[in-house]
C-alpha cells in the first residue's frame, strides 16, 4: 500500500503491524512451552491433567492475540482507505 500511494503511511499502522506480529511470536513460545512441559510430566509418570499454568498463559496469549488481530485489521483497513483514488 506504501508502494501504491508513493509516500509511507501513518505510523500507527506500522505499529499496529509490528504489535500482531510481536504477538502472534508469544503465543507460538506459549504453545511450545505448553508441549514441553505436557512431554516432561508425562515422562516422569505423572497423572495426564494438565498444568493450569500453561493453559492459562497460553489463553492470556491468545486474548492479546485477538485484540492485537482486530487492531491490526483495523489499520489495514484504514491504509487501503487512503491508498484508494479520491
């Protein structure tokens, strides 16, 4: 879209952007700590329930993730709005 209008856009889209992806980074390192930690219970022989720890920092992630999805959209949005031809 910067390419289209010739000039860089507002430098809230850019952090909006930047924001997602940051975000999308610690949900992904949630879900992996999550996985790590199920497979290490399991080989010490403990019960198969999970630790609510993880489960509730993975869904306190994947809140920020939302959040961070509808603002980024949400600045999309607002550059293909002033990329377009008045």
């Amino acid at each position: 879209m910067e390419r289209l209008r010739s000039s860089p856009l507002h430098a809230n889209i850019s952090t909006a952007l930047d924001k997602h992806l940051e975000v999308i980074h610690v949900v992904q390192s949630r879900r992996k700590d999550e996985i790590v930690n199920a497979s290490n219970r399991q080989r010490q022989g403990a019960p198969r329930c999970q630790d609510d720890r993880d489960v509730f920092a993975l869904a306190l992630a994947i809140r920020e993730m939302s959040v961070a999805t509808r603002k980024a959209r949400t600045a999309l949005w607002c550059a293909f709005q002033m990329t377009l031809p008045k």
